[in-house]
C-alpha cells in the first residue's frame, strides 16, 4: 500500500473494526454498502470525486486493483513525458 500512500490515499473502512492504519467512514445514507451489496463486492477503490476505478469481491483482490492502477498511471505518465 506504500503506492497508495505516496498518492495520499486514505484506506476506510464501513465496519467498525478498523486495523491499524484503517479509518472509519460513516455510510449515513447507505450508498456505499448497497453499492457493495449490489456488486458481492467487500472493497472499493474511489477517487475523492467519488469516480470509482474498481472494486473487489475479496479483500485479496485489493491488491490486483491497486497494481492495475499503478500501471495506468503509469502509462498516463509515460504518454505525457513523449
């Protein structure tokens, strides 16, 4: 998550058993936990415009969202950089 974190990304979460390093968000209105529900997903990742890039059925799938982000930004950059 060191990636994330170099972006100045926050990890939540909607339970209230958070780990280290983990925020709590409130869901007030039940958007991101009927989104979830929804998709049989337990994890997303969102921009702060609330633009989703991905999201996961397992929280192992994480990890999978995180590297196909890095590689897209990767990507812009390169594409920018020419």
């Amino acid at each position: 998550m060191g990636f994330l974190r170099n972006l100045g990304c926050l990890a939540l979460t909607l339970s209230d058993d958070a780990g280290a390093g983990v925020g709590r968000m409130l869901d007030i209105d039940g958007i991101y936990s009927s989104y979830l529900a929804e998709k049989k997903a337990v994890a997303m990742l969102v921009r702060p415009d609330i633009n989703l890039f991905g999201f996961g059925a397992e929280l192992k799938d994480v990890a999978d969202l995180v590297k196909s982000l890095q590689q897209k930004l990767s990507w812009r950059a390169t594409a920018l950089a020419a």
